[in-house]
C-alpha cells in the first residue's frame, strides 16, 4: 500500500532555546536554515563535506523524534559516552497523524554499541524471547559489520517503521548497498519513512528520493544529477588517470 504522508512532515528551531548562535552546533550554517527542511514521505537524505552538518542534522532528528542518542529503538537507553550537540533541544519535529509502528536510529560509529547491549540484554534471565531473535537469530559480533547491518535491515526493519540511518554505506560493499536500496523500497511500500545522511552515490540514488545538501553557506534542495559526489564520482571513474597521475611521480 502506497503511503502519500509519512511520519514527520518538517522541522523547525525554537530561537528561544539557542542561547548563542555563534557556538556550535548553531553556527552551522545549515542548522541555521533548518527551517528550510520538509521532509519527503519516503526517503530525504542529507549529503554534504565533512563538517557541513549533515550528521548533527541527523543525529538531532533522532532524538527528537525518541531514539537513544548512541542509536538502537527506542527501547535502548544505554549511554558509554555522551557526544550528541544540544541541536535536540532545539528542534521540534512536525508529525503528521499516522504514527509509526516502531523505528531505528543507525550511527555507523556506535553500531557496535548497540550490537553488545543486545548480547547483555540476552544474557539476562528473561522469560520472553531473546533481543537477538528480532535481528536474525545470531549475535551481531559474530557476523561482519555489513552482515550484521544487513541483518538489521532484513529482520529487524519492519512496515510502518521510521528510519533514520547516519552513514550506511560505512558498512556496505557496493553490491550491499545496491541491495540497501531494494529493501528499503519494499519498505517503503509497506508504509515506511527513511532519514538518511550518506556520502554514497548508490543510495543516494533511491527513487523519487528528496535530497538536502548541506554547505558551507547552509542548505540546498537538490536534484541527484546535480549533487557534487555524483558528478566527481562519475568523472573520476570515467578519467581515473587524470586524477592519478601525480600518485606514480
């Protein structure tokens, strides 16, 4: 079934809350234009150089919207070490009236944080099923990190979910981001909404996708053709010698 309205429509920031707009997270310049930001019922994704906001954008989206700051549903409240900016406490998500079913934060960087409160958690006397069963049945330390993520994504996603994902393709071959890409449509079909930052010129090529770039000078709403990684990325495949050639001197 085709959903024309996801979960969260936009997003705005309470100036009230933001005490000095030349500190981080609010001197980014595309935290600044958060306002700009309406959020496609599918799939928007957040794309920019290193530095330019996308995974503080992301990242406060998540907690926002209930996520454990480290990743995980919302049922994780582990902590190991407290890095998310205040950006959370100053966003307010816009929902609609259809509300998810369930959700899962991904940060590539404390994956394996999420994957070992999993294993504690099962270690634990419990008359209910193991945590791990909802993920594919074996522990997520015991499998590569593109395994275990795609173990995430096959057994643990589920429909009508909300999905924000900082950086998968940190875990992914190019053949597994491609198939990425084809669960996340079935999803979709089944009444899902993904957030995604990437730098990944595969995923970011989802269909009909909504795509933020973030700048150094704040955001821009943007076609994949004309997103930089694409077009370096193409160019670079097609004259590898050209950007080469000074390796070899």
């Amino acid at each position: 079934m085709l959903h024309t309205e996801g979960f969260i429509r936009q997003v705005y920031l309470n100036k009230n809350k933001v005490e000095d707009t030349e500190k981080y997270p609010f001197s980014i310049p595309a935290v600044q234009e958060v306002e700009k930001i309406r959020f496609n019922p599918r799939v928007t994704f957040f794309v920019g150089e290193n530095g330019t906001g996308k995974s503080t954008l992301v990242e406060a989206f998540a907690i926002a919207a209930g996520f454990n700051p480290e990743g995980g549903s919302k049922s994780f409240n582990f902590s190991t070490e407290a890095s998310e900016s205040p950006l959370h406490e100053a966003v307010t998500l816009v929902r609609n009236a259809r509300r998810e079913k369930h959700g899962f934060f991904l940060r590539a960087e404390s994956f394996y944080n999420v994957a070992s409160n999993i294993d504690e958690m099962d270690r634990q006397p419990s008359k209910t099923a193991r945590i791990i069963d909802s993920y594919g049945g074996t522990s997520l330390h015991h499998q590569s990190h593109g395994e275990s993520f795609m173990a995430l994504v096959e057994h643990r996603f589920g429909s009508h979910g909300l999905f924000i994902l900082d950086e998968p393709e940190a875990a992914l071959s190019p053949q597994r981001q491609l198939a990425l890409l084809y669960r996340m449509w079935e999803l979709c079909e089944q009444g899902c909404q993904f957030i995604i930052a990437s730098h990944s010129p595969i995923i970011l090529g989802f269909p009909e996708a909504t795509i933020w770039e973030t700048t150094r000078s704040g955001l821009r709403e943007r076609t994949y053709e004309e997103l930089p990684h694409v077009i370096f990325t193409r160019d670079f495949l097609t004259n590898r010698e050209k950007y080469t050639a000074d390796i070899t001197k």
